[in-house]
C-alpha cells in the first residue's frame, strides 16, 4: 500500500509554485483594478493546487504506462517507475483528486460568476472540465497531446492566459485587456519550465516516442528557444507596466530580474542534460518570486 511520503513525492510539490503564480497574478491585477474578491481568492489557490496534483498523477500514470519513465530518464524517479504507487492506486488517486478539485471548482465559479452572468458560469465550467481533461491527456490516454509536441502551448494556455485572464474575471466580472500582457508573460515562464523538462530529457524522450519540442528543433534551437521566452516573458510585463503605471513600486518586480539572468546564463552554457534539472525549480521559485514582487508592486501601487 503506498505510503502518505510516496503521495506527497507523486503530487511534486517543486511543481506547486509554479501552478499558483498564474492564479496570484489574477488576484493582484484584480486588487490593482479594485475588484478583489477573497472567497474567489481562496477558492481559485485551493482548486488550482488540486488541478496541478492531479496533473503530476496522471503524468506519472502516463509516463509509465508508456515506458518513458525508465532508467535512462535524467529526472527525479516517479512513483509508479519505483513501484511506491501501483497502477489502481493512482487510477483511485486520481479519481479522488480530480473529484475533489470539479467540486472546488464548481464553488469558485458559482461565487465569481452565478449573481452576475449565468452564461459565464456555464463557460467557466466546461473551462474547468477542460483543464482536467488536458491535464489528463498530455501523456496519459492513447492520443496524449504531449508526446507529440503540443504540451508547449497547453502549458502556455493553462499556465498563463487562462489562470490571470480567468482568476481575474472571477474577481472583478469584467475582461481588462491590459491583463493579457502580464497573463502572456506568465505563460512564458511556464513554458519555459517545461521546456528546461524537455530538453533534459530529450535523449530519452526520443526514445521513448515522445515527440517534444526540444526533440524536433534539437539542442541549440531548444536554448534559443528557451531564451527566447524569457526575454518575450520580460518584455510583455514591461510594457503592461509601462501604460498601466500609477507608481514607481509597480517596478518593484524587478528585483526579481537578475535570478532570471543568472540562471539564463548558466543555462545556455550547460553542455550536460542532466545539470539541467536544478534549474527548472529555480525558474518555477523566481517566476513566483516574480509574481510576488508583481503583485506586492500593485497593491501598494493603489494603496
């Protein structure tokens, strides 16, 4: 029987910051706009952390029902490789975690949207069904999207439009269009953090069938890619603060600036796959020191 230590390592909780940088940076740009809503608030952190550890489960189930997960992949060994999990037990953690995580959902989306528009409510939950079945199918099920290079934009979409833009709505009942700039930027970094996964494992993957994006455009472009979404993720926060400017603190995410750097620097010269793995819960810390430093930035901005 697994132990409550082999859950905790199969729910990953290195990936947990990351899954909740995108849901307070809807809850900050709402404060900034006047629209906060703590129950909405709560409810939104609560089902995004269950929706993530439902995400690594089925990950871990994926990976291992297709032989990815072996002994030549470079990262931290999953639960179902090392037999801590067995398959039916991952299929009732699932069920229970998923389960757990529609209810939450239900409730956030009731609170955000049923006094105000029922047609949003009704969006906001097949949203949410959406959100688990891709959490689902990016590696397990016969047709997973990840295995053949499209895990890059659902992480972009599920990390970063659809948690700000989304979590922003629930609070405030309105669309801003400004809020797409800092919701693009952190899809970036999102995928950024997927991208450092791919290209450590991108002997293995290639082995395995998994068609990811560091295996079609290689090593090189795979960096240049990387570096790419860094600088654009940068880039798009500049400038929503640039035109939304009210105060000289809503720079303060700046200090959050020369972690990327560091690390970006040391990444592009990193000639070893495996040396990569540190860095992907450096970026999912500094993305949400980041938004910290953001969101911190925009309620003394208004305050």
């Amino acid at each position: 029987m697994a132990t409550t230590k082999s859950w905790i390592k199969a729910a990953r909780p290195r990936t947990l910051p990351l899954a909740l940088a995108g849901i307070l940076m809807g809850c900050g740009l709402a404060w900034f706009y006047g629209a906060f809503n703590t129950v909405v608030a709560v409810l939104a952190i609560l089902t995004a952390t269950l929706i993530q550890v439902f995400s690594n489960f089925a990950n871990d189930y994926g990976d291992n029902q297709r032989g990815t997960d072996n002994e030549f992949r470079l990262g931290p060994t999953r639960t179902m490789q090392s037999g801590e999990i067995t398959q039916k037990e991952m299929k009732s953690g699932m069920l229970l975690i998923g389960g757990l995580s529609f209810i939450l959902g239900l409730l956030l989306v009731y609170f955000g949207t049923w006094q105000q528009s029922k047609t949003a409510f009704v969006v906001f939950i097949g949203l949410g069904v959406l959100s688990l079945v891709a959490a689902y199918f990016y590696t397990a099920g016969k047709k997973s999207y990840g295995y053949v290079g499209l895990g890059d934009l659902a992480v972009f979409l599920f990390f970063g439009l659809l948690p700000v833009i989304g979590v922003f709505y629930l609070n405030a009942s309105y669309f801003e269009t400004a809020t797409l700039l800092p919701a693009i930027s952190m899809g970036f970094f999102s995928t950024g953090v997927l991208n450092l996964n791919n290209m450590r494992d991108i002997e293995n993957d290639r082995q395995s069938g998994k068609i990811t994006l560091p295996v079609r455009m290689g090593v090189r472009n795979s960096r240049i890619y990387h570096l790419a979404m860094i600088l654009w993720g940068w880039l798009t926060v500049i400038i929503f603060t640039i035109h939304q400017q009210q105060s000289i603190w809503q720079w303060l995410f700046l200090l959050a600036l020369p972690f990327f750097v560091i690390d970006l620097n040391k990444i592009l010269k990193i000639k070893e796959a495996r040396a990569l793995d540190p860095f992907l819960k450096r970026l999912s810390l500094s993305t949400l020191a980041f938004t910290l430093l953001f969101c911190l930035g925009l309620i003394l901005a208004v305050s």
